[in-house]
C-alpha cells in the first residue's frame, strides 16, 4: 500500500518485472540445493521460495526484501529431521513463526540488533563449515550408506571410503565450481548456477553418466501442492520450544541484516517489527504447504537492489516466476545430477564462511577473540542452538568484566575540556560525542546518528574521550559509517581517542581509512583542523 501511496510507474514496474524475474531464476537452484542439503525432498525448497517469498515481499517492512530457504537454515533443519521426523519439523518451523510475530509485537526487533559481531560471524562461519562438510559425499561420489550426522564421525566416514571416490562426480563438482565463479565475469545478468545447472544436466544425459541424480536419490519431483498438517501432542510441545527458538533468533538475525544491507544500498529505512511479524507469518503459513524455514536471504536481496528492484513488486515476480519454474519445468530438475549441486552449496558455503571477517577478529581483542572461537566451534561440533545462547550469555558476561576492567583504571586527562554548548558552531561542521563503551548494545545507534548528522555536514568531529574500549562489533560499525560517509564527501575526523582504544582501531585497520592527521588528542586540535576544510574560523563558546 505505501508503494502506491508514494506512486507507482510504469517504468518502475518494468524494473522491477525485470528484476523479479532474474532472482526468481537465481533462487532456483539455490532452493533445491538447500532442500536437498537439509535432507528433504527438491519440491520442498521450491515450495518455500514460492510461498514465503511471496509473503515476505506482500506483508514485509523492507520493500526490497527476498524471502526463501537460506543456507543457514540446513545445519538446523537437518537436525530437527535426525530428532524429531517430518512432523517435528512442521511444529517446530510453525512454532518458529509464532515466536517471530510475538517478536515483532513486542517491538523487539531493535533487540535482536543487538548480538555481537563476533558471536554472528562465529556461527556463521561454523555453518559454512558444516555445508561444506555435507556435500563432501556428493561432490566426491563416495558410496556411504549411512553417513553419521556429527561433524568428526562425518569426517572419518569419508576418509574411510575414500577408495569409492567417482572421478565423474568430482569432475562435475569441480566444472560446477568453476561455472559458478567464473561466469560472472560473462554477464551478471544470469547466474552462474543456474547456467551450470542446465549445461551439466544436459551433459550428464547426453552421454548417459553414471552418477547419481535427484531422480535417483529421492524419485519424482511433485509439481505440485499439497496441505500438511502434522499430528500434535500437546504434552510434547516442549520438546520443539529449544529448536523453534533457534529458528526464530536465526531467522530473525538474518532477515533484519538483509534488510539493513538492503538499506544501505537503496538508501531507504526498514521496518524491523514489521519485517519480523512477516517472517513469522510466513513460517506459520508455509510448512502447511510443505515448506521449510524461510527468512530474507542477503544475496538474492542484493540481486535484487541490483537489478532495479526497489518494490515489493520484484518480490512477487520472483515468487510468480518459481512457481511457473515448479509448475512447467519442474519435471526436468529431476534430472539434476548431485554433484552439481555439491558444487553450488561448496560456493555458498565459501560465500557464507566470511573468513576475512573471521581472520580480521582473530587479530582483535581477546574478548571478542573467546566469543568467536566458542560459538564456532559449538556450531560446529555441538549445536546451534546453544552456539547461539551460549554465546549470548558469554557475551554479556565478557561485557561485564570489561566495564570492571575499565572503571578500575586510571582515569586519563584527555580532551578533558568541558564543553557543553554547540550552537555558534560554523556551518559545515557537525559534532557528535560517543560517551561509554563502543559496543554491540550500542554500536547500532551509533552508527545510525553518525550517518545521519554526517551526511548533513561537510566536517564531522566524533568525540571519543569518554569510550573506555571499543569491540568488534563496534569497530566494524564504524568502519561501515566512516566509508558511508567518505562516498558522501565528509570528512570525518576523531577526537579525543584513548591508547587503549586508538591500539584497537590500528589492530583492525579502521586507521586505514583515514588520514593519521585526522586522529586528534584534544578538541581545539580537531577545531583547528576542521577549519582548515570549511576555510574560516570556527569558534566555540562554552
């Protein structure tokens, strides 16, 4: 309703048609893969793209926002089928959107804004790692019956039958790759994928390979939909409350993250509430269906923005295009073979596995160093599930220690003018004071009024006398609004830094982006230097 409220044109339309339709054809190999990987049947990961897309794209609080199976999910998926079967995966993915719509009523979707840095990228890396893990079997052809679920018995299962490896299928593995990443440099107007995907298939019939199919796996495809409801019993409803919560705080993270990326690239501003009250209604909605967990995928989004999507109109094409896909074509993904597919989900997991990010909190603080490692490595050789409150928790007590930490140091006399009045500043020159810990409760808001004045200024002055420390969370953050505000032609300067934090923002290269003479130690020297830009005096009255 707000995109016909503000109008809408026939040309936007096009774009956005255009654009629909492109994602539409990047999100099909995308959803079969994560279907298959999670251990259900194709149709499944087509159903949900369909289904959550299109209601993520209606009811959504992003207007470019692309909803569907994401990798994310598989590690979670594929656990609650180990444990719980078909139907507990239904109650549980159901259960999931229940939570998500209370979220959003609540008003918690600032909330969910606030977990570490550090903390995301250790599972999500540990996910990446996992997805790798599962496609070893398929890309390299190994004849494993039965796969042991646990990531080390998984490892040792295939070093053990490593003598069964099909040169065939690791070559389509291999080939898939190379397609996937090099046929950008092509065209980006079709995704490597799919075009990977359609010329391997066709090969693998032509000449009539020997390697397993989807067809060959899990039999025909279903083009089309069929109602599901599962048998509930009440009293077991507590056994689905820890992996319903899972999929809710993953489901939520990753959607409000798309869809602050997707602000940054089409300069708009989400509604997160209402986007988490989409998702939920979309993951009530979709398992009846026969879906999976969805939530806003970053990748298709970003296609999306690139394309000349900016309504949710290019959400909907999207989901119209996969089910024509599904409903015309759907007969021939049958014949998909595995290893293509090994391929695909080895290049996402790459995508997924942000190792630069990972290597870069490596070399910062060994707060945010404890909170990486652990949830990594309980994602990966534990669970999920208590990667993420595990880390939440340990978040939170390293925040703690830190305050002690800081409140029993010596207070340093820097920048200790007091200065309490901005009014006869010039015009051109903004100044914003951070006073406390530069940290992951409060990094978002942060940022958020650090773009929004310096975007208005030619010279923006942060004060940073009164930071004790700064985290990764933090640093990432103001790397974002220092590189937000250069393409917008301010010049950012900080003042005030203390040694502590200045050895953290050299650590983490955030001193790369700006000029050494743009790190001040006192106010009148940041003032100074600000009317060297503006060109006339600025002058201050406290």
């Amino acid at each position: 309703m707000s995109v016909l409220r503000h109008g809408y044109t026939k040309k936007q339309f096009s774009k956005d048609l255009f654009a629909g339709i492109i994602v539409g054809i990047v999100a099909l190999p995308l959803a079969i893969a994560f279907a298959v990987a999670s251990g259900v049947s194709p149709e499944k990961g087509l159903i949900t793209a369909v289904v959550a897309g299109l209601l993520i794209s209606v009811l959504g609080g992003s207007r470019v926002q692309i909803g569907g199976p994401t990798g994310a999910f598989i590690v979670i998926v594929y656990g609650i089928l180990q444990t719980h079967g078909l139907d507990g995966l239904i109650i549980s993915t159901m259960m999931a959107g229940v939570f998500l719509i209370l979220f959003g009523l609540l008003r918690m979707g600032s909330l969910l804004k606030f977990i570490p840095h550090p903390l995301i990228v250790g599972f999500t890396s540990g996910i990446a790692l996992v997805i790798f893990t599962t496609q070893i079997k398929d890309a390299l052809g190994l004849e494993i019956t039965n796969l042991p679920a646990d990531f080390l018995p998984k490892w040792g299962s295939y070093f053990s039958e490593i003598n069964t490896i099909n040169p065939l299928a690791l070559g389509i593995t291999v080939v898939t790759i190379l397609i996937t990443l090099f046929f950008r440099k092509v065209t980006t107007k079709i995704p490597g994928s799919f075009v990977a995907i359609v010329l391997i298939t066709a090969m693998v019939q032509l000449l009539d390979l020997p390697v397993t199919t989807i067809e060959s796996v899990f039999g025909e495809i279903p083009r089309s939909f069929q109602l599901a409801f599962p048998s509930i019993e009440f009293s077991e409803l507590g056994n689905y409350l820890a992996p319903a919560l899972t999929i809710a705080l993953l489901g939520g993270i990753e959607s409000l993250l798309s869809a602050v990326v997707a602000d940054g690239m089409i300069g708009g501003n989400h509604r997160s509430n209402t986007e988490l009250i989409a998702q939920g209604i979309a993951n009530v909605v979709t398992p009846i269906f026969g879906g999976i967990p969805a939530t806003g995928a970053i990748a298709r989004t970003a296609t999306n923005v690139k394309n000349g999507g900016r309504t949710p109109v290019s959400g909907i094409v999207h989901a119209i295009t996969l089910l024509l896909i599904m409903l015309f074509v759907g007969q021939w993904a049958k014949l998909i073979p595995m290893s293509c597919l090994a391929g695909i989900l080895i290049v996402v997991a790459y995508n997924m596995s942000e190792w630069r990010l990972f290597a870069s909190i490596l070399k910062g603080s060994g707060f945010d160093i404890l909170i990486l490692l652990v949830t990594f490595f309980l994602t990966v050789l534990v669970d999920l599930t208590y990667a993420i409150q595990i880390g939440i928790v340990l978040s939170a007590l390293l925040f703690m220690k830190r305050m002690a930490d800081a409140g029993t140091k010596t207070e340093m006399e820097i920048d200790s003018d007091v200065l309490e009045n901005y009014e006869t500043l010039p015009e051109g020159l903004a100044i914003y004071e951070i006073s406390g810990p530069f940290f992951f409760a409060s990094a978002k808001q942060y940022s958020a009024t650090l773009k929004s004045i310096g975007q208005q200024s030619k010279v923006l002055i942060i004060r940073m006398r009164h930071v004790p420390f700064i985290d990764s969370t933090g640093l990432h953050n103001l790397k974002d609004v220092i590189r937000d505000l250069h393409h917008s032609h301010t010049t950012v300067i900080l003042s005030g830094v203390r040694p502590e934090v200045l050895k953290e923002l050299e650590k983490n290269k955030v001193l790369d982006l700006l000029d050494q003479s743009m790190i001040l130690s006192t106010f009148d020297l940041a003032l100074q230097k600000a009317n060297d830009f503006l060109g006339h005096k600025a002058t201050f009255h406290s």
